[in-house]
C-alpha cells in the first residue's frame, strides 16, 4: 500500500506506467483510507484502457441519455422510455431496489387504471436492458435489478381477424397502410421488421423477401417467400433500393395513427397491430402448416415453443414455399365462402310490408 500521512489525514500514492499520482483519501483511519487508494488505483488503471469511469452516484437519467447518445435505443426502448423517464430520470441508479419498483407499478396504475401487468413487464425489461448496458460499459459495477421479478402474467386470448375484418380493414386504410398490413398478414412479419425492410433485400427474380432488421439475431436476414398477392404489388412500385415503405417518398417510422384510424373508420372489434403477426400465425396452422415451418417463416425465438431437438431441425426454402402456397390456397378457398355467403345475403328477398286497410 502506498499510503503517507500528511498531518492527520492519509494521502494515497499510485505509480503508473512511470508517472507518480496522488490524491487524499480525506480519512484519519487507515483502513478507510486503504480502500479509497485502492479505488484510486483502478481509477486510473481504467482510465489508461480508455474505459469509461465507474459513476456510482449517476442516476437513470444520466445513464438512458447516454444509451440513446451510442445508438443503442430502438423503437421499442424509445418507446418506453418515454414512460419511464418521468419516474426514474433523478433516480441514483444504486437506490433502486424493489420497493421503488413497487411505487413504479402503483404510478403506472394511477395513470392508467386497466393497465396489464405485462405491460408494466415490457417497462421493467427495458429499465433492466439499459442498466445491464451500464455495467458492460463500466459506467456501473453491478446492476441492482440483477435479480428483479416480473410479476406473474396471465395468459390473454388474441383476437384473429377474419377474412370480413381484414376487407372492412383494407377498405379503411390509407394507401400506405393497405400494403403494410398485406404484408403483415401474409409474413407474420413484426411491425419494425416491416418498417425497416430495404428494396435491395427482396428477390424478385427468385421471390423471396430477406428480412432486413429483426428483433432478434435469430431472425436477421431469414427468407419468406413472397405471396403471389404481396409480390405484384411489391413488383408494381419496385425501386434499386431504398426503404419499402414509405409516405411521399419518406420512410414510415409509426403507423399508430393511421392503424387508429383505419380501426375506427372500419367499425370492426379492436386490434393491435401486432396482431396481424398471430393472425398470419393461425391462418397459416389451419392451412396445414407444420409448427416448426411457421416458425422459420416468423422468426419465433421463444424458448417455452421450442423443443430440446428442435436444434437438429432444418427448415429449408422448399419447405417455406410449400407453406405459402398452402396459405395461399386456404385463403382463396375462404375468400370464395365469404363471397357466396355476402351474395347470398344481397339476395335475399326483403319481406314486403303489407297495406295498412
């Protein structure tokens, strides 16, 4: 230990690639001072690695501006961060525990009486996502919601548009949203893997869409074959490259408004939009798709879905084609008992009243 008194009070002294430094450890006991120089002496080791300096006192605030500040942030996490900034920005980081997560639950319920605890979950995931970030970064020794509990959730069942709904829908979309929700509907695709697909990354000589940007590593750049319906309105405004979807020729970056709108114009039940995902999902299971085909189509990386020898399984390009064209033929089949049910109520003869004598 390189530790002297000067007067009552121990100074720490840290020799470094030949430079001498000192700092007072602003302590008359040994033992505490001890531990400031040894504190001292991993300061300055880290700051000749060029690693950012452990910053005990940051609070959340501090930390989430410098996550967005390297690009970490996506959609999601931007997202919620916009509702967890008002409630955990002045926050130290080292205080949180799970009594400050309880009074975050019981905020979000005041603001939103109906609130879902998996919503809450998706919050909390996020908050636990960037500080995990600060300790990879050093910016944080540990993270305290290291061992956090998402409160237990209990299975919802999701909606399934119908073939009815989905006409009502498109009929009261914009123009825009129309070839997005197709598209949706016929992938399984997520919304920001949509938003983000690239021209150069479509096929049409082969047909095949390469999703550009997954949610998950797993599902980066899988192959979907292209729909017949999907590929020639793909192929009727296709360019060299580019984002897909765009509005006057800027890339779309949210479709809340339009899908609330498109929603209420159409007068059909509530969805979301993540909906269409678990829709494609099931019109593609009754169409007789095999489970494991549907998942390389979707990208699903949930473990509770997978099974130990799904690992040896290997999904190959025939095999989705096949599943298209099975989804296909299900939804032409479909399509023709909607037409004749609608024809057969458009000519139903309406009663005649009778003449008041």
């Amino acid at each position: 230990m390189a530790l002297f008194k000067r007067g009552n009070v121990w100074w720490a002294y840290v020799t470094l690639d030949g430079t001498r430094h000192h700092k007072s450890t602003g302590s008359t006991n040994r033992r505490k001072a001890e531990a400031v120089e040894q504190q001292f002496r991993e300061e300055l080791n880290d700051a000749r690695q060029n690693l950012p300096k452990a910053k005990p006192d940051m609070t959340f605030g501090e930390l989430s501006s410098l996550f967005l500040g390297e690009g970490m942030g996506r959609p999601h996490s931007i997202e919620r961060l916009g509702l967890l900034t008002p409630f955990f920005a002045d926050i130290v980081l080292s205080a949180l525990d799970q009594s400050v997560l309880r009074r975050y639950r019981e905020y979000r319920q005041r603001e939103k009486p109906k609130l879902k605890p998996a919503t809450v979950n998706r919050d909390l995931s996020v908050l636990r996502r960037i500080i995990n970030w600060g300790v990879e970064e050093k910016y944080l020794v540990a993270n305290p919601l290291g061992r956090l509990r998402m409160e237990r959730e209990r299975r919802t069942k999701r909606p399934v548009l119908s073939l009815r709904e989905e006409r009502l829908l498109l009929a009261a979309a914009s123009k825009h949203l129309q070839l997005i929700i197709i598209c949706a509907l016929l992938t399984g695709m997520r919304r920001g893997e949509i938003l983000g697909q690239q021209w150069e990354d479509i096929d049409f000589d082969n047909r095949i869409l390469h999703v550009s940007h997954s949610k998950t590593p797993e599902g980066e750049m899988r192959e979907i074959p292209l729909a017949g319906v999907l590929y020639e309105l793909l192929k009727a405004d296709r360019k060299e490259n580019g984002t897909v979807f765009t509005f006057k020729d800027d890339p779309i970056v949210r479709t809340k408004s339009a899908w609330a709108g498109a929603l209420r114009r159409s007068k059909i039940r509530h969805f979301r939009f993540h909906d269409l995902r678990h829709t494609a999902n099931t019109r593609m299971m009754l169409a007789g798709v095999l489970q494991e085909v549907r998942r390389e189509i979707l990208g699903h990386t949930s473990r509770r879905s997978r099974d130990v020898n799904d690992r040896y399984v290997q999904i190959e390009l025939p095999e989705k084609r096949a599943a298209i064209a099975k989804l296909e033929l299900w939804l032409e089949a479909q399509a023709k008992l909607l037409d004749a049910e609608e024809q057969n109520v458009n000519h139903a003869a309406p009663e005649t009243a009778q003449p008041q004598p």
